[in-house]
C-alpha cells in the first residue's frame, strides 16, 4: 500500500512539475498537495476491499471469528463484488485529505526549514514526517470514522 502511493506521488508529483515549471514556493506547496491528493484517490481502488473486511472482521465482537478469505467471500455472496467497495467515496476523501495534508505540509517544511536540522538531513526529514503526520491525522480522524462507519 505505501509503495504504491508514495510511488503514485512522485508520478504525479513530476506530471506536475513539467506542466508548471516556473513555480513559487506557495506554487510547490499546492503541487506537493495535488500530487498527495491524487496519490490517496489512486490507492483507494486497489485498498478498499482489504478495508471493507478488515472493518468487517472488527465489527465481529461476540461472533465466531471468521478468517478476512471467509469475510471476503461472504460479501461476496450477500452483495456481489460491489459489497468490497461499499464505501469507496468516503475511504477516498479521508485519503484525498490526509495525503493531500500529509504531502502539502511536507513540502512547506521543506521550503521553510533550513537543509539540516542539527548538522542532519535525517533530523529535518524526520521531523517533518512527524509534524506533517500528526496535522494530516488530526484532519482526517473524523472523515476515518465516518468511512468505518459507513463500511
């Protein structure tokens, strides 16, 4: 799941950049945001399913336990292959929001913070992937459980 988006991001990310090459930094900011956007739109179609049994299996407190082949199967049947996919527009919003979030604030830290952060690139990345995880969390946790519950 992460190879593919992060893959997809950097994809779309040099898509981008051809199209606009002369850029100011608010300009790669919103690119880096476009380009996580798209990225989490991408992965949903291939993602949605393994999400729609792993909520499944949550919800099954109290049940006999059932395995994510034999979840999957049973969605199946009840609902055809439609039943994986039951909540796609809302699992793609909570990533449009969080990747677009998590690459855009990524990207800003990238232009507002010095190369290194104590003599260390490693120290500034590092950083930057915690601040930028935690405001992209705090913006999706209500579209998150919106999605669970919709699934």
């Amino acid at each position: 799941r992460r190879a593919l988006k992060f893959s997809m991001n950097g994809t779309l990310k040099d898509f981008l950049v051809q199209r606009s090459p002369s850029r100011s930094t608010a300009g790669d900011v919103a690119l880096a945001s476009l380009a996580g956007a798209g990225a989490g739109a991408s992965e949903t179609v291939v993602h949605t399913p393994f999400e729609v049994v792993k909520i499944r299996m949550q919800s099954q407190a109290g049940s006999s336990p059932q395995g994510p082949i034999q979840v999957a199967m049973d969605i199946v049947r009840s609902s055809g292959v439609r039943g994986l996919y039951v909540g796609l527009e809302a699992y793609a919003l909570r990533q449009v929001v969080w990747n677009g979030s998590f690459f855009g604030f990524i990207g800003l830290g990238k232009s507002l913070a010095p190369e290194q952060i104590g003599g260390s690139k490693v120290a500034r990345d590092f950083c930057l992937g915690l601040m930028a995880g935690s405001v992209a969390t705090c913006l999706n946790n209500p579209l998150d459980v919106a999605k669970s519950r919709i699934q």
